[in-house]
C-alpha cells in the first residue's frame, strides 16, 4: 500500500531520507538537490499520481444512459428533474452554456446525454452535455427555431364545450353541464366552505374529462392537502396528480406549483390541450404569503398584497389560444373558514374567473350532492359554449328557477334529471314547455 506524505511530515525528515523516499518513487532529483527542493518534486510527484488515479478511476465509471425529466431553472443554471416534479438524487445539472444553447425554460421536458460527476471536483450530480429531444421533437434546433412564446399567444373567449355527462348517474356531471358549463381554456372557480363536497365535484369532472375527452391533458395539482386525500385522488382519476402535502414547507408548495404551470404553457405552446385541477387556489395563496418578501403593508387578515401576483398569474395563465391550444384551470376556492384572510383570498380571485360554481353547506347538511347553488353558479359567454335551441331551452329553466331558494331549485334539478337518461331528453320533456308555474317533475 503506497504511503501518503503530508507537508508536516515531509519537513521533519532528514534529507538522506528525503532521497530514500525520491528513490524508492523513481522520482528525478539533482544528488546535490536541497531539502527544500526534494520536498518540492516528491509534492509535484504525488500530485500527479493522485490525478492519473482520479482519471483511471472515471474511465472505469460507464457511461450513463440518457436522462429524461422536467427543466427546473435558476438565475445562472439549472436541473432536469427526473422525477418529475421532485429533487432527487438522479437529477442532472444543466451547465449554463447547454440551458443558454438550447434557450431551455422551466416545465420543458427534455431528454439529454449526460456524464458521469466527477469525484475529484465532488460533484453530486451528473451533468448534460448535449440534448437529445425537447418536448417530444427529436430535432432540436429545428423546434428552437419554431417555438411559441405562450404570453404572445391571442386569448379569446372559450368557444369549444367541454362535455362532463357520461352515464345517467353522473348527477354532478349533468347538473355542471347545464348550469356551468365548462369551455377549453375555462378559468373557473369552484366557490366551497368546509364539508360541502369540493374534492368529490373535482374528482367527478377529472372522470368525465377522462372519458370524454382522451386527448386533453389531465394534471391535479393537490397543494397543502392531506397525504391520504392525494393516495384517494391517484387511485380515482386517470390523469397525473402532483401534490404537496400539508407537512411540507410551503417553499414546496409554491415551486412545485410554479413548476406546473410553466409545463402546461409549455403544452398549450405545442397546440395541446391541458386542464389543471387545482385544490385549492387559497391554499396557493396561503402558502405565497408566508414566502413573498414583505412589502411593508398588510391587509385585514394577514395578507400581504404582494403575495397575490405569482397566484393571480397561475389562474390568469388559463386561456383558449386563438388557432392553437388552451389551457383549462379549475381551482377550488375556500369560503366560511372562519378565517378572514381566506375570504379575502376569495375576494381577490372572484373577478378573475369566467366561471363560478358555488357549493352550499346547507345542502351538504341535508344530504342534498352535489350540494350546488343553482342560482349562483354560471359561466361568462356561455352561448358560445351551446347551440341556440340548447341555450334557449336553458334559459327557460333558469327563469323557472330563479324564484326558488337553493334548496328547492336544486331538488327540482335532481328530480329532472333522475326522471330522464339524458340531458338532452330532460331539455326536451315536457315539463319545461308547461307554464312556469308548474316546475315540478
């Protein structure tokens, strides 16, 4: 085993056995040479042992095998996520120079080449040396060079509808899709105090998406939930669910949020259609006001007004891209907590969406699901999202409704539906060509 000489020791030893140990390594020295100067080219000897070793040690690491993951990046550099949306120890850095190259930007999904960390520079890390594929294309200059810019994209009101019914048991489907329905690049707000059955409606429309929709891109994006609910989600819906559960830090909360959104741009560029399920939009905020640097004013509640941008431009981003793709967002928003800063939260969000469903706890307390308020729940410019005899006959049954209170009107939506298979026939009993005054089914 080859002994290893450190400075103190080299110095305490006579030159007679400075030049037994240059012998003995075959180390080249004057006979006349000094202390000083043996202790010189035994230092410069080891040093070059040690990085033949270092280099015959990397030769013998094979080559690794290109890596696949979302583009997470800061200021200077960056990393592929591996596992999606999550550190972990298979993440490779991505060197400025690859992330500036290649004009990369978070939520892209690319595959590279990467090599091995080097141990001698205690890298933890593998590195990517050239990329193989971003976003699905194989060529990547050539996507480069063709890529949209999502905040350049034209927004226009949704015009496309996307249908929630299924089979004539799917009450909450049938009901959303007559009362609110929703559009491709929907902005809406699923409005819900404690227990009145927001993450049931959420489940129910990720199925129907699923179903009827195969080519839409699913996300639900739990923030601040409890880790059982995600495990309930993962195995009701088929699409992908990210979450942050409530014992993470709400940094994570917000990243992980933030990484999401910038990949759904990322597939609305590519002329795809994405609906993000998010639970809940106060929870985001929550999580963004415990993070944004102060700004020196705090409204009633605790909120700093500066912790409202980054979510305002989560929801805001949802939209229908004018001959191109969309992006759907459908976010719970939590009212009646006994927290004031929760209704404020609700306040500031309330403008911002073209659609709105409100849950009434009053209903979930007599066992009335969906424990909608028919009254005032609706969708802006839902007469692009239906055809004229559908809205005309929609119409109708909001003016039968509106002088009910929410418990009656919802009773009389429940029984209309169960009587019939479809909407469609519902829409065409007779019952809604009576006189208004008789809306009982």
């Amino acid at each position: 085993m080859e002994e290893n000489f450190n400075k103190e020791k080299l110095e305490s030893m006579k030159v007679s056995e400075l030049k037994a140990i240059a012998e003995s390594k075959n180390i080249e020295h004057d006979k006349k040479a000094t202390k000083l100067e043996l202790i010189k080219e035994i230092n410069k000897s080891m040093i070059v042992k040690k990085e033949e070793k270092t280099k015959k040690e990397e030769k013998r690491i094979e080559p690794l095998k290109n890596r696949t993951g979302i583009v997470d990046l800061t200021e200077r550099h960056g990393f592929i996520r591996v596992n999606k949306w999550n550190q972990g120890s298979e993440d490779v850095f991505i060197p400025q120079l690859i992330k500036n190259k290649f004009k990369l930007k978070t939520g892209d999904i690319v595959e590279v080449k990467v090599t091995p960390p080097r141990r001698a520079k205690k890298e933890k890390h593998a590195a990517a040396i050239d990329i193989v594929s971003i976003n699905g294309s194989s060529s990547p200059y050539q996507y480069i060079k063709n890529r949209k810019t999502f905040e350049k994209l034209t927004p226009i009101y949704p015009n496309e509808r996307i249908r929630l019914e299924t089979t004539p048991l799917k009450t909450t489907a049938r009901i959303i899709d007559i009362i609110a329905p929703i559009g491709l690049g929907q902005r809406a707000l699923i409005v819900s105090p404690p227990k009145a059955g927001k993450t049931t409606i959420l489940k129910d429309i990720a199925d129907s998406i699923s179903q009827n929709h195969p080519n839409v891109k699913l996300f639900a994006l739990l923030i601040d939930e409890r880790p059982e609910e995600v495990t309930d989600f993962e195995r009701s819906i088929d699409g992908e669910v990210i979450s942050s559960t409530f014992d993470e830090r709400p940094e994570n909360h917000t990243h992980v949020a933030e990484l999401v959104i910038e990949h759904a741009k990322s597939l609305a560029e590519q002329d795809k259609d994405v609906v993000i399920l998010l639970d809940s939009i106060t929870r985001l905020a929550r999580a963004y006001n415990l993070t944004v640097n102060s700004s020196g004013r705090t409204l009633s509640g605790g909120l700093d007004p500066a912790s409202l941008y980054k979510p305002k431009r989560f929801f805001g981003s949802a939209r229908n891209i004018e001959n191109g793709g969309s992006l759907t967002i459908i976010a719970t928003a939590l009212v009646d907590t006994g927290s004031k800063l929760d209704d404020i939260i609700y306040e500031e969000f309330k403008g911002t969406g073209n659609l709105e469903v409100h849950l009434d706890r009053g209903l979930a307390n007599r066992r009335l699901y969906p424990a909608v308020d028919i009254n005032k729940s609706s969708t802006r410019h839902e007469e692009l999202l239906y055809q004229d005899e559908e809205l005309r006959k929609i119409w109708k049954l909001r003016r039968m409704l509106s002088s009910l209170d929410a418990v009656e009107s919802l009773e009389v939506m429940l029984n209309g539906i169960n009587s019939h298979k479809t909407n469609l026939e519902f829409l065409e009993g007779e019952e809604l060509n009576r006189n208004s005054g008789n809306i009982t089914f």
